[in-house]
C-alpha cells in the first residue's frame, strides 16, 4: 500500500511538473506572439498601404462632414444654395492650392523669418 502511495505522488509531483512547464511554454508563446503582433503594426504603419488608407478614410470622413454640412445648410437655411457652397469649396482649395505654390526667399519673401530667428 505504502509502495503504491509513493508511486501516486510521484505521478503527481510529474503532472505538476508538466503543467507547469506547458504554462510557462504557454505565456512565452504568448509573450512572443505580442511581439511579432506588435512589430507587424509597426510595420504596416510603416507602409505606403497604411498612409494610403489614411488618406482615403481621411478623405471620406471629409467627404462626409461636408455632406452633412450641405444637408443643414438645405434643412435649416433654404435661402442658401448648396451648389454655391460646392463653388465656394471648389475657389477655397484652388487658392489653397495657390499659396502652397508661393515660393520661400531669402530676402523677406513670403514665409521667411526675420534674422536671428531660430528657423535660420
């Protein structure tokens, strides 16, 4: 009886054993794909793909807005003409447009900075 005692708890202290090391095995596994899940968002971040959709969820989300604008300015100011607010976007992004062209000079153009500036 004492003899098959010893052998149980030796089973035992073996399964403890083995459950332990497959939970360590376990929480690294875990730990490493954390990881490689972290490094693979820093690599997709880093992707023209990612910039792309930025761009395009940026762009629709304007899209959007705008929309919403056009439909209280038709809801709550009928006198206002949506086509003109569609005119009016369309003068603002070519002016726009326009001032990003302008040119820097050295010599007090546009957007220089004065002497002893920090941007020199």
């Amino acid at each position: 009886m004492l003899d098959m005692e010893e052998k149980v708890l030796r089973d035992l202290e073996k399964f403890e054993r083995c459950a332990a090391k497959k939970d360590h095995d376990k929480k690294k596994a875990i730990a490493e794909l954390e990881i490689a899940d972290d490094e693979a968002i820093t690599r997709y971040k880093m992707s023209a793909e990612y910039k792309s959709s930025l761009h395009m969820y940026g762009a629709e989300s304007l899209k959007a807005a705008i929309k919403m604008t056009k439909e209280w300015l038709v809801d709550d100011h009928s006198e206002i003409n949506p086509n003109e607010f569609d005119r009016y976007l369309r003068k603002r992004r070519a002016a726009d447009l326009a001032a990003q062209k302008v040119k820097v000079t050295d010599h007090g153009g546009v957007g220089s900075q004065p002497d002893g500036s920090l941007d020199n």
